[in-house]
C-alpha cells in the first residue's frame, strides 16, 4: 500500500464524504417532515382516523431520522466522540494517537523541542455536550511527544521476582488513552 494518498484517491474520498453528508442531511430532513406533518395533522384534526396509521409514519419518520444521522460522517465523528449520558454543559477531554513516520509530517516535541516525525499526538477538546454528545467543540489543541519522551511519560508497572508492582495513581491517570480528564 503507498504511503501516501495519490490526488485522484483524495478526491473520490471527498466526493464520497459530500454524498454521504448530503444523504444523511436528507434523510434528516424527510425523517422531520413526516414528524412535523404527522403532529400537525393530528392536532388540527385532520389526522387519519386510524391512529395506527399515524403512528407508523412517525414511526418510519424517527426511523429516518436515525438512519441520517448514521450516514452523516460528520454526526458519526461526534457520536464517535461520546461521553457518558449523564454529561450536560462544557466537557474537556483528551485522546491520543500514534504519529507515523508514512504521514509525512514533522513537529517539534513539547517536552524536549526536538523534531520528531513518528511520536505521540495528545489531542486536547473543550466541547459542549448535549446528553453525552458533543454539539459544539470551542478549542481543539495538540502536543506532540517524540518516541523517547511518549515512553518515558508513559513507562508501565515493572516486574520483579515474578511479581507485579502496582502502578502509583498519577502514572494510572496519565496512562489512559482517550479518556476524559477534569
């Protein structure tokens, strides 16, 4: 597999991200429609007499609905983002990812200041969340840790004698990947 994308690749990934936002959009809006409609016509009394009736359109409606949702990647990158039901209001996080020498890019260490082309990236999130689900990301920041700092930082419980030594808490706390910090 080439490192690198070639220039015809990154358009049919950008069409498709444009189709799939588009359908999703669609739905959306077809899913609202027959929800809207439906309630109106229940409420000014011009609503089918059979109620099951009614209750199938708003159900194939949420239906929909759901389906949008899912198509569009940019509603699926946010439920990929979800935190916990329970969150309401502004919500920081922090996820990491590996940085490959194929992507081609060089950045400087935060620690050390030394360049680095594979390393760790700590992707820093202020977001407001709605039931868990991120609305609105108000900053977005990332620090770059080249390979020696990453390990340092990141350094396990050691092993002696066949027995395992717990690791102190601050080492737990930063050890976790995509978690949510406070």
């Amino acid at each position: 597999m080439p490192a690198k994308k070639s220039e015809s690749q990154r358009l049919a990934t950008t069409v498709s991200e444009l189709l799939y936002g588009v359908a999703g959009w669609l739905l959306v809006g077809l899913g609202v429609l027959g929800i809207v409609v439906t309630s109106l016509r229940i409420v000014g009394g011009s609503a089918p007499v059979n109620l099951v009736a009614s209750a199938a359109i708003v159900l194939i409606s949420v239906v929909l609905v759901l389906f949008g949702v899912f198509v569009n990647p940019r509603f699926r990158r946010r439920l990929d983002r979800r935190h916990s039901l329970t969150r309401f209001g502004r919500v920081r996080s922090v996820d990491e990812r590996v940085l490959r020498t194929a992507e081609g890019r060089t950045e400087r260490c935060v620690s050390c200041d030394s360049r680095l082309d594979q390393g760790l990236v700590r992707r820093y999130r202020e977001e407001v969340c709605l039931a868990g689900v991120p609305i609105v990301t108000s900053s977005v920041e990332h620090n770059h840790y080249c390979v020696d700092c990453a390990t340092t930082e990141f350094a396990g419980p050691t092993r002696s004698d066949d027995t395992s030594v717990e690791p102190a808490d601050e080492q737990t706390e930063t050890a976790r990947p995509a978690t949510e910090r406070h």
